[in-house]
C-alpha cells in the first residue's frame, strides 16, 4: 500500500510540476524605457497577478531607438504599448496592428513654453521655434498645427520644427520657444532644471481639444484568430488592469516597484514617486475597456491634416472589445 501511495504521490508531482511549468509565455515591448509610466506592468509582475494567470511574462524596455511597431513585426512581443496615432499609422501603412485595451483614459502631452520667448496662447506660436518628438511621436503635433492652419515647413506665417531629442534642452539653452513634455516626465525636468511654474506656460493637448489616446495595448490582428492567443490576452489584459488599480491606489508603492525593475540605475525614488502621481491621474476613470468615443475623437483629430493628414482613411477593425469584455467581466 506505501508504495502505491508513493507512486500516486510522485505522479502527482510529477503531474503539479508540468502544470507549473505550463506557465503560457507572454513579452511585452514598452513604449519608453522602465519608469511609472509603466507600473500596473510591474506591479502585475511583482505582486503574481501574472503567475496568478498562469502567465510568464517578459517586460521588454523600450528606448531611443526602440520602436514598438517595429519590435512586433519582426516577432519581438506578443503584446506593444503604443500611442494610437502611431499604431494607426502603422496599420494604415500595412502593419495590422489593433488596440485590445486602453489602460490611459486621458493624455499627458503638453507643449511648455517659456514666456519670456513671448508666448502666452497658441496665437503666438507663429514664427516661433517649437520642439517635438519624432518616431511616431510627432502625429498630435503636426495635428494640432494643423488644426491652427500653421504651416510645419519653416515658411513664413508658420512654425519652425525643432528635431527633440528626448531631453528639455532646448528650452533650457533658448534654442526652441517651446518643447515637447508629458505632465509626468519631462515638464518636471524643466522645473528641476531651475525654471519655475511661474517662467512657463503650458498648452495640454487635452484642453486644446488635440489630445489622442496614448500607452494602448496593441497586438497582431492575424493573431487574434488563434483562440489560445486570445484566450492569453484576457489573462494578460485582467492581470495587467488588476496591476493598473493597485498602482492607482498605492503610488508610492508602485514607484518602488519600478524602481526595482530598473537595471539602469537612471531612476531616482523622488522622480518616479512624483511621475506616479501623475501617472494616476491618466489611467483615473479606465477600466482598460476603449471608450469609442475617444477613438472617434482620436481618429478625427490625425484626419483632420488637410492636405497632409496622419492618415487619410478611416481604419477599419484597428480596435477591439474581445479580450476586455471577456476580461474585466
């Protein structure tokens, strides 16, 4: 009798150990390198809601050079964070890639100028030097100025288009009346640099009736064909979003978690607990579901480039609700 036990001890082992190691692989490319902005990713992986979703899960930084798209077209992630007018100008160009969830409700793009280039409103940005982010990340941009009817090619009436590089120091050294920030990141850089509120003013895309959805989760439309694929992403996706609320309530938290995850060393406690804040207050009111009204709004705003729009159709099957509903339900 001991040694029947024994066997049926070892096969059930033997049976638990398999099912351990049937963990279901999932990588994930981040839009910039490790910081807040990301947490509800690295707090899903240090709390277990992964492995809770019998999910391994690789988090792959992002960077300079790192272009997500990119990343997922040659097989590098199952799963991309992207800002929606870059994925939609990818899908546009051929690349199928659609939004199963969208963590951020709200944007966090902003232009900061200083008023001593003499700038106080958008009327004052003709003839002045502004900065932005390329790699995808110049599409609400060139909107915007379109939406104002101000030329982007240096002609006379327009703007001058400064090639950012991820850092404020055109603004710091008078090279750009204005740059690109986020109201999580770079804007606070700005103000650590020696510039206070009071020298700035600052024009965020959601006021300005320009702001696009940003950090979606995007995956190969091909992709969701495969029903175990499918099946992972609700897992993924209900992991991550419980990682996203747990972030929200517990900033403080979540920033030491990043700052954990970050093989770089670049990160300080002060500046990702103050960009978790931030951060909280974008991802506020989402469940992860995309509200369509959003998309619309997103889509009417790189459509509306007059003769040199972000994209010049409106995209067919570039969301879906299929993992959400089945996730957050």
């Amino acid at each position: 009798m001991k040694t029947l036990m024994k066997t049926i001890s070892a096969a059930a082992l033997g049976l638990a150990a398999s099912m351990a190691q049937a963990a279901d692989d999932v990588t994930l490319q981040l839009k910039w390198v490790t910081q807040a902005q990301f947490a509800g990713y690295y707090v899903a992986l240090d709390k277990g809601f992964y492995s809770e979703e019998d999910l391994n899960v690789t988090i792959k930084p992002g960077g300079p050079d790192i272009a997500p798209a990119q990343v997922i077209a040659g097989g590098g992630a199952d799963v991309v964070l992207d800002w929606m007018p870059s994925a939609l100008a990818s899908r546009e160009k051929g690349l199928a890639l659609v939004n199963i969830a969208q963590p951020f409700k709200s944007s966090g793009m902003m232009l900061t100028c200083r008023k001593d280039a003499g700038v106080s409103s958008p009327a004052d940005f003709a003839g002045k030097t502004l900065g932005v982010w390329f790699y995808g990340n110049e599409y609400p941009f060139l909107s915007w100025m379109s939406k104002l009817g101000l030329a982007t090619d240096g002609s006379d009436g327009g703007v001058t288009v400064l090639k950012q590089g991820f850092n404020v120091d055109p603004i710091l050294q008078g090279q750009a009346a204005c740059v690109s920030t986020m109201t999580y990141n770079e804007y606070w850089q700005i103000i650590d640099a020696g510039l206070s509120p009071d020298d700035l003013v600052v024009f965020k895309y959601e006021d300005q009736g320009v702001a696009t959805l940003e950090d979606g989760m995007y995956v190969l439309e091909d992709n969701l064909n495969d029903p175990a694929f499918v099946d992972k992403m609700v897992r993924f996706v209900r992991a991550s979003m419980k990682g996203w609320k747990y972030a929200e309530a517990n900033p403080d938290e979540a920033a030491m978690i990043v700052l954990d995850n970050d093989a770089s060393g670049a990160q300080t406690e002060k500046h990702q607990k103050r960009m978790m804040g931030e951060i909280a207050k974008l991802t506020a009111g989402s469940n992860g579901a995309l509200d369509p009204a959003d998309y619309e709004r997103t889509v009417d705003s790189l459509m509306s480039g007059g003769s040199d729009p972000v994209i010049t159709k409106k995209p067919e099957g570039a969301w879906t609700h299929a993992i959400t509903d089945k996730a957050l339900n």
